[in-house]
C-alpha cells in the first residue's frame, strides 16, 4: 500500500504538468483561451479521478499526506488558469515574453521532481525530461535532445550496456512505443547496481508520461529481510527434525528399558522357587544341626560354624525375597490379599520380632496405637512387611541408647497414618534420595554393621503404593529420621 501510495502523488502532479504544458503550446498555436478553458476541465476530472482513487484507500498518515498535497496542486494549477484567463490579451511584443515565462516556471518545476521524469509525444519523441532520468540512463543533453526518438533511447541503453536485461531485445525497445501494451510498473536493472521502478501513463493526446524511482534500498532491504526469514526457517525446519530425533530416540531407549525391566523382573519373579529351595533346606538342615536333634556336638566351633550358617542362610533369604518382591511389583506381579484386621494386632507382632534386635544394639523401642482405630482392610502380610522394614532400618540407624517409636492416629480427614521415628543419625536430602532409590545404600558407618540390598525404603514405598497410601520421610542430620506411612480411608473398615 506505501508503495502505491508513493507513486499516486508524483504521477498525479507530472500528468497535470503535462496537461498544463501541452495546454499551454496549444494556446501558443492557437491564441485562443477556449485551450485553457479545456485545460481547466481536464484538471478538474483529474481532481476527481485523484479523489475516487485516495478516498477507497485505507486511512493512514500517507494517504492524507498525498491527498492533501494532490490539492495544493490542483489549487495552485486553478489559480495559474485563472490569473490566465483573466489576464488581458498581451500586445504581440508582450507575448514571447510571458510564454518563455511560463515555459520555464514549468521547466524549473519538472526539473526539481525528485525521480526520474519524462515525457513522450504520441509519435514516441522526447518532450522533455528531467536531469534525475540523464542520471540513471548515463545520457547526456545531446542524448536527451527534444524530437528524439525513445526507441533510439532503447537502443542507446542496450548498446552502451546501461541497463541489465535478460528479456527480449524488442520488448525493451518497443515498451514505450504506442504499440506496447504498458504495465503499471516496470522494474529496470541498471548497470551500476540500482534498481528503478517505472510507472508509465498514456496522455489523452496519445503520449507517454513516464515516472521512474530509485528502489535499490527498498528492493535489498527486502532481499535481506527475505533472507534473513529463509535462513531462519531453515533453522528452525532443521532444528525441528534434530527434536524429532531426539523425541524418537529417546522415546526408543524408554521402551528398550523398560523391556529390559520387565525382563529382567519376570526373571527374578520366576526364580523365586529355585532361590528359595535350596536356601529353605540349607537353613532347615542347619537348624536341625543347631538343635542337635539327632546327636550332640562335641567340637565348639562346630557349633559357631553352624550358627554362621543358619544365620546367614535366613539372611540370605530375606534379602532374596526383597529382590524378588521390588521385581514383582515393578512387574506388577503381586496382587495384595486383602482382609479385615487389627491394626494393633499387625503392630504388636511387628514390634515383638524386631525387639530382640533392639535390645542386643541397646536401643528403646515403644509403641502408641490410638484405642478409636477401627479395623483396617490390608494385606496383612504385606502390612507386617512394611512395619519390619521400617523398624528394621530404625534400629539399624539409631547408635546406642538412642529410641525407636510407633505411633498410630486417625487424620481428620479419614485417613489412616502410621509414624515411626527414631533418634538415630539422620540423613541430608542426597542421602535421602539415594535411600529412597532401588539399591541404593548411604554410607554412614552403623549400616556397615548390618549389610543389606538398599532395598528396604523402596520396597516399603512400593507396598504402601499397592495399597494405595502414601510414604513420606523427614530427616535431619544429628536428629533422627521419622518416617510416616498414610493409608486412605477406603482401607478403614466402617465397623470398629
């Protein structure tokens, strides 16, 4: 829209120009002010030829600029006519005079038009130009002569190499001719880099009236612009398909791991009878050994030996079975029976089978069920699972002297929460992310006392997920650890 904006006011002014030159060497031919009345009503169409065209353009600052200069032109052209025509006959002395004036009133102002400015007869010879259009064509005066013909111009162009065109010879030569149908813009290449934009107009009397603007800046600014955006979408497009790869890669390495986990899960879970005989009769045998059921033993350190073995054996095994739990539920292999039990009952074993542990490590441990617990439906053996694995690492990491409490409250909103806290060494959130991970063991120096698989916390979490709850661990280094298990209220039984 600039663009069309940009060449409306500069055409408008040289066509009325034209008409108010050719106007007046009619009036010089004829002395007649009948030619200046014609000129008055070519003006006045031209006005409102410029009217219609400004006013069905969009509203912006341009378009007012134009439209108020176009006017100025006009006004200034009526007062020119009028003082004309009101003016007395001059003598025959007086005349020359005031035509040379008027001559070069309109010469000076043709010749101040900032473009390119140009003007052909209907017989396609040079009326008159401006020095701006020598410039861009390298022509000299002689070249610019009036009377000479534009196709000579043409061929001055091609022949001195003025112009870059890749086009037919005759068109270029011709595109100026009446015979040519004219475009409203034509782009010219010229040799020394610039780049015009032409807009030619046919007069009424059948000449040319040609307006030509320097656009070099224009044009690369936008070959620049246009650049730029290629490049960029260039980027982008490459940049796109390296996500793309990247996604499609990435999304190959998650279901290549989690094959290899479900693989390596059901392994582990269809290993548990061949992992579990041989360990049951080792610790069966040496149980019956330790007991000295068939005979005594004589030699004391067979009977360490034997207690090494029966022990290490039920160690053994309880670590097989972490393994083995921590595969199924990744698997998705354990389905929890549920039933309806006493939590106090689920507690009171639990704390019973962890207290001789607490004990030979000097350490407190007690325990406080809140008597308004109704019954809870869980897996009970899974439920005594958790409570062993939590009391377990309690004692485990808490030094001597230190304590060991199980607490148990409703919540008001119907859940069920289940604390216990010890007064052990506590951990940093690092090392709380370590234990929380599978196999992940912090090195703190009590836990070298009690080797295990780094498996307790995350099997412990696992199972309260299976049964839909929540686990939640505070800690503080020199402090303790408190770790709390949350049970929905759907795993409350309605009746007590």
């Amino acid at each position: 829209m600039f663009l069309e904006t940009s060449f409306v006011l500069p055409v408008t002014v040289a066509l009325q120009l034209a008409a108010a030159f050719f106007a007046y060497r009619l009036m010089r031919r004829t002395s007649s002010n009948i030619s200046w009345t014609l000129i008055t009503a070519s003006l006045l169409l031209m006005a409102a030829f410029s009217s219609i065209h400004f006013y069905y353009m969009p509203e912006s600052d341009a378009v007012k600029m134009a439209s108020n200069a176009e006017f100025m032109v006009l006004l200034i052209s009526a007062l020119m006519v009028i003082v004309t025509i009101q003016r007395p006959q001059p003598t025959p002395g007086q005349g020359d005079n005031h035509g040379e004036r008027i001559e070069n009133i309109l010469n000076d102002a043709i010749k101040n038009i900032s473009e390119g400015f140009v003007i052909f007869d209907s017989d396609g010879r040079l009326v008159i130009c401006n020095d701006r259009y020598k410039d861009f064509y390298k022509y000299s005066d002689e070249d610019c002569a009036p009377g000479v013909l534009s196709i000579d111009l043409g061929k001055l162009d091609l022949e001195r190499k003025t112009v870059i065109y890749d086009g037919k010879v005759e068109d270029y030569i011709l595109r100026r001719d009446d015979t040519y149908e004219l475009k409203d813009i034509l782009t010219i290449y010229l040799a020394d880099g610039r780049i015009l934009e032409t807009r030619d107009r046919k007069t009424a009397t059948g000449g040319v009236v040609s307006f030509q603007q320097d656009v070099t800046e224009r044009v690369q600014a936008r070959q620049a612009l246009q650049q730029a955006h290629d490049k960029l979408e260039s980027r982008v497009e490459e940049r796109t398909r390296e996500l793309s790869r990247e996604v499609l890669d990435r999304k190959r390495a998650e279901e290549n791991a989690k094959v290899a986990s479900h693989a390596k899960s059901d392994l582990l879970a269809n290993m548990s009878h061949e992992l579990r005989t041989p360990l049951n009769a080792i610790i069966g045998f040496s149980g019956t050994i330790k007991e000295e059921t068939f005979g005594t033993l004589d030699n004391e350190k067979y009977r360490e030996y034997i207690n090494d073995i029966h022990q290490s054996g039920e160690h053994l095994l309880e670590l097989i079975d972490d393994i083995l739990d921590v595969s199924a539920i990744e698997a998705d292999a354990i389905k929890l029976q549920d039933e309806t039990v006493s939590l106090s009952a689920i507690v009171d074993t639990s704390v019973r089978l962890i207290r001789p542990r607490a004990e030979d490590g000097h350490v407190t441990i007690s325990q406080s069920i809140d008597s308004e617990i109704p019954m809870i439906i869980v897996d009970q053996r899974r439920m005594k699972q958790i409570l062993l694995n939590l009391l377990s690492n309690a004692v485990k990491f808490t030094p001597e002297g230190g304590k060991v409490s199980l607490s148990a409250r409703l919540n008001e909103q119907g859940s069920l929460s289940i604390a216990i806290a010890d007064t052990g060494i506590g951990m940093d959130e690092d090392h709380l992310k370590i234990a929380l991970s599978t196999f992940g063991q912090v090195d703190s120096g009590l836990d070298r006392k009690h080797e295990g698989t780094g498996l307790g916390l995350p099997l412990t979490k696992g199972l309260v997920n299976l049964h839909g709850g929540k686990l939640d661990v505070e800690s503080e280094v020199g402090n303790g650890t408190q770790v709390t298990v949350t049970l929905p209220k759907e795993r409350i039984a309605q009746d007590k």
